[in-house]
C-alpha cells in the first residue's frame, strides 16, 4: 500500500469510529468511502455495531456495502440520516467542498442535506485555499439539454469537456445523466456561482457543496486532523 492509501484509510477508520449502534448511515461513494465501508461492515460482522441501516448514495457503494454484510435502506423508509460518511475532491479553509469525481454528485448532495451530520474524509492533498484550484467542477446535466448547457457553461468563463467512458462514449450517471467537467480556475464566489448553476433547468447537480459538511477529517505526513465547523 503507498503513502496516499495509508493516508485515505486512516481517515476513513477515524470517521467510521463515530457511528454508534442503532443510527442510519449515509454511505457516500469513491476510493476513501470504500475503506470506511470496509471498516464498517467489519465492525458489524464482529458485532461491535448493531441495529445499522445504510443509505448508498451510488449502484458502486451498494455492490460493496451488500458484500460486507452493511444493511440497506433508501430514502423512502428513511428520510432523516444520523450521520453519512464520504469524501470529497477539494476542501477549502471554511469546509466548503467539490465533489463528483465519483460521478454520484447528485445523490451524495440529497443525502447529505437529509444528514445531521456529515463527515468528510479525505487525505491532505484536497485541502485547498480556494475550490477550483486543484479540481475541475463536476455538472451533472440531462443528455436533452447537454449541448444547450455546455455552451452556457462556456459564456461563463468555464473550459468544459464531456466526461466519458473508456470506449470513448459519455459516462452516464446512476441517473441516467451526463456530467461536464467544468475547469473555472480558483473560484473567487462560490455561493454566486452555485446559485447560477441551481437555476438552469438543464442543470441537475453541481459539485459544489456549501455549508454542507460538518467535520472534515484530514490524514496526511503529520497524522489526522478532525476539523469540526463552528
């Protein structure tokens, strides 16, 4: 295992530490979610958890939470989520994030507004003083209104490539959606854009997670970080 894995499962078994027996579990999607889904199914098998019900935000996590024996429920049965577990792209100083790389963006933001609480967990290379420096912004938009999007996008100042599958033909999502990889640069306001985006028909989901998270934890060189918002 190199450096980067150690660092992604260290904060993944650090936030799988705080769920509790009894509690309903948003199970987030990508390569750190799948050692926290490890973990957690786990500590279930072993019988250290009980009574766990889990929320997959993706086809991928409930393939892997179904192999580890993790209990699954939807949003139906379950409206309100204790605590959901998963990562992100970027993170920036005021726990503000990117997600979508995965390509679940627009089931991990339903979840984690259904949450009391979410952690993210990533490892050091996604902090970042401003989103939009290191990561694209994923936009998560119906193949209808692909074209139409792709040239608003374009008018405001974003270099945009449709994202696609290893023969060549668009990735589509669990929703049966497109997603544009949009690279804007540094964001200087993410709330500006995030309301420009939430107001385009064509547009079913953006990246940009604000105000959502509530305790980032962070592995790196320097060990784990458990940053809680204010």
């Amino acid at each position: 295992m190199n450096e980067l894995e150690r660092f992604k499962m260290q904060s993944a078994k650090e936030a799988v530490s705080h769920i509790k027996s009894g509690m309903v579990v948003g199970l987030g999607t990508g390569s750190t979610v799948k050692y926290a889904l490890e973990f957690l199914g786990k500590m279930i098998r072993d019988g250290e958890l009980k009574d766990i019900v889990g929320i997959p935000s993706s086809r991928e996590t409930e393939k892997i939470s179904i192999e580890q024996g993790i209990p699954l429920g939807d949003l139906k049965e379950y409206s309100e989520i204790d605590v959901t577990v998963d990562g992100a792209d970027e993170v920036d100083n005021d726990l503000n994030l990117i997600k979508g790389g995965g390509g679940a963006l627009l089931r991990e933001k339903i979840i984690a507004q259904a949450s009391k609480r979410n952690i993210i967990i990533v490892d050091e290379t996604k902090i970042t003083e401003r989103l939009g420096t290191r990561f694209y912004l994923p936009v998560e938009v119906i193949p209808f209104g692909y074209g139409t999007e792709e040239r608003f996008l374009k008018s405001i100042g974003a270099h945009v490539k449709l994202r696609l599958k290893e023969d060549s033909t668009p990735f589509e999502t669990d929703q049966g959606n497109y997603i544009l990889e949009c690279n804007l640069g540094p964001i200087e306001d993410i709330e500006g854009l995030s309301n420009i985006l939430d107001a385009r028909a064509g547009i079913m989901a953006h990246g940009l997670f604000i105000g959502l998270a509530t305790d980032v934890i962070v592995s790196g060189a320097g060990g784990i970080r458990h940053i809680k918002r204010s």
